[in-house]
C-alpha cells in the first residue's frame, strides 16, 4: 500500500508537469489549430537559457527565469512569424512535418551550440524531502508540481479574464466572428505561439531541474501527445486532467509491470492507454467531435 | 519541341511512358543500372543498395500518406516488422530470400492493417497519433520479446542466396535490390490506374466526397494500410539481408521521420517524387559528410559538427521544401523539363 501511495503522488507530481508541457500545446492547437511536434524542444531550448544564464552567466534564480521566459516568448514569435504563418490553411500532413522538421533544426541547433553532453543545473529548490504521513517526496518534484500547477493557473487566469484571453478565445471559436469584433486574428496567432513556447519552456525548467538537460530532452514532447489527445486537444481543464492520468499510469505501470518484463513498460503504458481510449471515444475524453461540411 | 497527342489506339492511350523519348530515356537508365555495378567500387554498391532499400519503403509510405492522405509516423515499425519476419523465417524455418520477401511483406501488411483498423473511427491528427503509438509499442516489442526477436542485441541472419547462388556481397545483392525496386516501382504506378488507386485519391482529396460517391472509406483506407506495409516489409526483408542483422535501432521514430521527409522532399503522391526523394534524403548525409571533410582542412573540429549538421540540414530541408516548394523535387524537375520542351519559347 505505501509502495502504490508513493507511485501514486509521484506520478500526480510529474502529471502535473506534463499538464504544463500538454498546456503549451494546447494554447498553440487552440488558437492556431496548428499541432505542434516541436513543444519538446520549446522545453529543451527553455531548459538550456536557463543554463546559460544560471550557471555560464552566474545570474540568480529569478533573473534567469525572466529571461528564460523572454527568450522563450521571442523564439515563439520567430517560429511564427517566420515559417508557420506561411502554413495557414496548408493539409494537416504539412503542418505536421513543418513542426517536426522544427524540432529537428532545433536539436541540431542546441547541439551545436551547448553539446551533447548531460549538464545539470544548480538546485533550484530546497532541498529537504516533503513528507506527508507516510509518503516522501523528492523536493523538486513536489516543487515542481506546484510551479507547474501555478503556472497553469495563471494562464487559466489569463485566458479566462485578461482581455487578451477573452481575444484569443473568440479567435478560437469562430475567426471570421473575432475578425467582424475588431480581434486583430494575426497578433492573436502570435500571441498563442508566444504563450505556448513560455509555458513549454517553463515545464523544460522544471524537468531540466529534476534530471538534467541533454539535446534529446524534446523527446520528452512526445509524451504529451497520449496526454493531449486523453483530455481533448483543446480544453486546458483537459490538459490538467489527462497530464494527471498519464503521470499516474506510467508511474503504476513502471512500478509494478516493468519488474516483470524486465523495463521499458513506463513509456508505453501511455500510448496503450491512449489506444484503448481512441478505440472507444475517437475524439479523446473531452474533445469536441468535428462537425464537417462539405 | 514536342507539339499535339495523337493516339491511335488504345495501348497507346493507356501506355506509361507515353513519347518515344522518354522511352528511349527509360532505356538508357536500364542500360546505366546495369552497367553501375561494374564500374563502381564497395562503398557506392553499398549506398546503391541502402538507397534502393529506401525508394521501396518510401513507394510503400507514398501509396499510404501521399495518395490516401493517411499520415502515418509508424512506417520505420512496418520495415521493422518485415525485417524481424524475414530473420525469424530464414533461421527458424530455414526459408530463402525468394520466399521471405513476399512474406515478410505479408507479415507487415497484417500488421498494418491491424494498425489501421481504428482509422474506421478517426482520422487526420488522431490517426497520426495512433501510427505514433503502434511505433512505440512495436519498439518496446522488439527490445522486449527476446526470445524471437532476441531484444537489444537483435538477430543475425546468413548471407542469402538465390537458386544456389551467393547473393550476400554488395555486387550480388545490387540486382536483388534493383529488381525489387523496379517491380515495387511498377506495382505502385500501376495501382493508380486501377479502381483501387482510384479511391485512394478520392479519400486524399476529400473523405466524405468520396463516401458518397460509394466508396467504403474504411475497406479502401485498410487496403492502402495493407499495400503500404507489404511494401515496407518488403523493404525491411531487403535490409536485414543486406546488413545481415537487425537489432532494434534500426527503426526508431526518427527513422519514420526520415521516411515521411522522403515523400515529402520528393513530392507527396507522386510516384518518381518519392523515388527522387529517397535517394536525395539518402544521399543528402554523406554529401555532408564529405562537405565536412573538405572543410576540415580550415577548421580541423569540422567533422565534429556532423551530426548536429545533419539534424540541422534535414530539418531544414523539410521546412523550406513544404514553405517553397510544397510539390517537392518532381515538380521542380517537371519544370526544368517544360522549359526545355518548349524552348526557345517561353510558353
């Protein structure tokens, strides 16, 4: 029983932080309704400002974080103005491979640029495990957790509230209709790829905090998909929920399964749940089904 | 200059290649495929070999993603598939390369179809996300079912032989390769003159026209699963007996990537792009790599940049050709061919 609490908040903890990574998609997907293969490095390149400026720079925490988040945000214009404004309307098959080949100018720039090598980060947390009744926690997975979680809050806040969330909203729901309001679409376009690359990169943070940072970091990316597609693409409540799901899933299946078949299960588990979900609900558990016309 | 279409009869009509001087090209292409092997050394057999591999899988992935509009981000686990079928079927069974090839595909196009089951209840990005799970789950089947597959450290298979004779050298293996590209290349232009091929692109073009129109989406969109990965397994046959093992690395998702970046630089739905594009997305490294080499005289880390050049150059090169070029490699090449048709005209 203690064995499953523990696989239980540490698989809620790092759930959390997919929710974040699965949010920056989402804001993109909401927005855009462009699927972007390249949120992983979003995270990684996040994680290696942070570096840069935490540990080759010798900035504090908080300062470095700004920048991160600066950096972030430009790289998300860039990626936006540059080539994906040229992709409106293009068949989903181009949109896609647009985004991967992203991801792979993005690894081969970070490479280049800070190599291969596994660079770890100066601790952001206290370090003092939690303990709550019986369970211990690793700090920077509880830390983390709740700067994730806080982080998504915020932009909930935002995109609930803030006249530009209310802007990207309408955006979302029905162009023409935000067009005839007076939206400006195109900077709403902009802004959706800045939100996403931010809270991207601070999930690269948080998991760059946990284990490290490697150009391969992005591969991470990938994980977000079972989570995205379990709580719809474009509901952030589904982002949170399915991030949840997915943590707690792969941490039960790598607990208890992968002793038996000898590793491995942990990072499929997942993609088995996301198939047997798809077979049953096509649009994933929250996901709107498409109305179409012809 | 080429002027009017005059056919007189049907065979005319119907024939693929459709002027004297295309075929009279054709010709000359057989005639350099058969001559190549003499004259080139080791290492380009050897590139004339991998390259071939690739334009198969790549006509398989063409049929599935650039005719019925299926994006799928497994085809490295079809290849996969037929390869492990073809090693397990010539050590355990003792099959020959000759038998193996057709069921290793059949082996993958089972597979396949059971992968595109689902696509009778989703499509476009949902699908795409469910080939993206059947290549994870397929990898961690190849690691962890060691007792057939023999998990990290793979599986080696003798050198083939066809009739007696030893195909395992780079020479001997060229022909093999080059009469399965011929025949995969043949079959996949053909199938678009068919009904079947027909519907495929009715699906592409737009799904629900083409349900109305009659045609059984799901029947159709597990057919092209089916072609496709018989074609990949085909591919995945012809490289585990030209490397003579397999382990599975071989087939990780970048190596799908690197499939879909073929069709695409080639140009989607076209028989010659993806052909065009396998051999370009091939050959594309070791130009780097050479590049690189030149270049060390200068900066003598040079060769040190490889591989994140290669990350860098393919990313590149499927930005700029979906921003610029969306058509790909065939369409730029029918263009250079419209100008020397018409010239000295501009139209």
């Amino acid at each position: 029983m203690e064995f499953f609490l523990l696989l239980l908040t540490s698989g809620i903890a790092v759930g959390g932080i997919y929710a974040l990574i699965a949010l920056g998609f989402v804001l993109i997907y909401k927005a855009t309704s462009i699927i972007n293969f390249a949120t992983g490095e979003f995270m990684m390149i996040g994680a290696y400002i942070f570096y840069t400026c935490s540990v080759l720079v010798g900035l504090p925490a908080i300062p470095s974080f700004l920048v991160v988040m600066a950096g972030a945000g430009l790289l998300g214009l860039l990626v936006e103005r540059t080539i994906l404004r040229h992709m409106l309307g293009q068949p989903t098959i181009s949109i896609v491979m647009v985004t991967i080949g992203l991801s792979s100018i993005l690894t081969g720039f970070a490479e280049m640029i800070w190599t291969s090598d596994f660079k770890s980060f100066p601790p952001l947390f206290p370090r003092a495990p939690i303990i709550v009744g019986d369970i211990i926690i690793r700090s920077n997975l509880f830390w983390g957790f709740v700067v994730a979680m806080t982080t998504v809050a915020i932009f909930a806040l935002i995109f609930k509230y803030a006249k530009v969330g209310v802007a990207m909203r309408a955006t979302a729901g029905d162009q023409m209709a935000a067009f005839s309001m007076g939206i400006n679409v195109r900077s709403m376009f902009t802004i959706a790829w800045i939100f996403g690359a931010i809270a991207a990169s601070i999930g690269g943070l948080i998991i760059g905090n946990i284990g490290g940072v490697q150009p391969n970091l992005g591969g991470i990316g990938l994980k977000i998909f079972p989570v995205v597609i379990l709580g719809g693409l474009d509901s952030i409540g589904g982002a949170v929920l399915g991030g949840l799901i997915v943590g707690v899933v792969e941490n039960l299946a790598g607990g208890y399964l992968d002793p038996m078949v000898g590793g491995g299960v942990k990072n499929i588990a997942p993609f088995v749940v996301l198939v047997l979900i798809l077979m049953v609900r096509p649009y994933g558990l929250f996901g709107r089904k498409d109305i179409e016309r012809l | 200059m080429r002027i009017g279409d005059y056919k007189e009869n049907y065979a005319a009509d119907e024939a693929v290649f459709v002027t004297p001087t295309s075929r009279f090209w054709l010709g000359v292409l057989f005639v350099c495929l058969a001559i190549f092997p003499f004259m080139a050394g080791e290492y380009l057999l050897y590139m004339a070999n991998i390259t071939g591999i690739a334009v198969v899988a790549a006509l398989g992935l063409n049929i599935l993603t650039g005719a019925t509009g299926q994006i799928s981000l497994g085809h490295a686990a079809f290849v996969g598939i037929g390869a492990y079928a073809s090693a397990v079927l010539t050590n355990r069974f003792g099959l020959p390369l000759l038998l193996c090839l057709p069921l290793a595909g059949l082996a993958s196009a089972f597979f396949g179809v059971l992968v595109g089951a689902p696509s009778m209840r989703m499509k476009g990005l949902y699908l795409c996300i469910t080939t993206l799970a059947a290549q994870v789950i397929f990898e961690f089947f190849f690691v962890h079912w060691e007792s057939l597959t023999g998990g990290i450290r793979g599986l080696n298979v003798a050198p083939p032989t066809i009739f007696g004779i030893d195909v395992g050298s780079e020479f001997g293996f060229y022909w093999v390769t080059l009469v399965v590209v011929i025949i995969a290349a043949t079959m996949s232009r053909n199938i678009f003159r068919t009904r079947v091929g027909r519907a495929f692109i009715a699906i592409r073009d737009r799904d629900i026209s083409a349900e109305l129109m009659g045609i059984n989406l799901f029947r159709y969109k597990l057919y092209a699963f089916a072609v496709s990965s018989f074609l990949a397994g085909v591919a995945g046959c012809l490289w585990v007996n030209h490397l003579k093992s397999i382990t599975p690395e071989h087939f990780p998702l970048h190596e799908s990537i690197r499939y879909l970046a073929m069709i695409i630089v080639g140009g989607l739905g076209n028989i010659l792009g993806a052909i065009y594009g396998a051999i370009f997305m091939t050959l594309i490294p070791e130009v780097l790599s050479a590049a690189l080499k030149f270049f060390e005289v200068y900066f003598p880390q040079a060769m040190s940049y490889l591989y994140p050049l290669q990350t860098i150059v393919f990313g590149f090169l499927i930005v700029l050709f979906l921003v610029f070029e969306p058509h790909g490699l065939a369409e730029m090449w029918c263009r250079v061919k419209a100008y020397f048709r018409l010239w000295p005209f501009k139209h």
